[in-house]
C-alpha cells in the first residue's frame, strides 16, 4: 500500500476503534498478543499532521512492526504511534525505558502496564 492508502485505512480503523487501537504494519489486521511499544521519535502526533508523521516514519524504518492510536479523553487529541511488538513483558519493558515512554500496552489482557521507576 502507499502512503494515502494506509492513511486511509488508518482513518477508518480509527473511526471504527475510537478508544484506541493496534494494527499490523503489514496487513492493519488487529493484533491480539503480545506487548506493544510506541517508538519516542513518534510521540506526540496527534490528528492529521500526526498520522502523516508517523506514516513517513513508518516507510523509513523496517523496525517499526505496528501502528497505534488512542484518544487521549482529557484533550481530546487522537494520538497517532508507531509501535514495536515485544513478546515477552521483559522485553517490552526494556524497549518502554529506552523509548522514554511511561507505560507499554499488552495487547492479549487489553491492560496498559506502567513504567516503575
């Protein structure tokens, strides 16, 4: 897909997944398991600049294995990430650390788990 595709399918996903979502990179299927991780150099993109960002990123990084998105209730911002898929809870955290992120998601228990410091 290029890059207005996935726009477009990011959109729908989101507007069907208001609360917010994790899909695959490759196929923007919803991933089910595992621990997801957003990537720092994608924070804070938000609305439609955001999701251009995170795109361009995206097609510039062959790590990058997902995409995210979550409403943020409090300023009304749907925020847009590029994600990582950790399979174990060990390994997402470490990658939650070096990506100076506060919390990482695991996606089997649908349950933010937070960064201790």
């Amino acid at each position: 897909m290029n890059k207005k595709q996935i726009t477009a399918a990011l959109l729908a996903v989101a507007a069907a997944n208001p609360e917010g979502f994790t899909v695959s990179r490759s196929d923007l299927t919803a991933l089910n398991d595992g621990y997801a991780v957003a990537i720092a150099e994608t924070q804070n993109s938000f609305n439609g600049a955001g999701l251009a960002r995170v795109i361009d990123y995206a097609f510039n990084h062959e790590n990058i294995t997902a995409f995210g998105g979550w409403l943020d209730q409090e300023t009304g911002f749907f925020y847009w990430d590029c994600v990582m898929i950790f399979k174990t809870r060990a390994a997402a955290d470490r990658a939650a650390r070096r990506n100076n992120q506060l919390a990482f998601f695991d996606l089997k228990n649908k349950k933010e788990i937070r960064i201790k410091a």
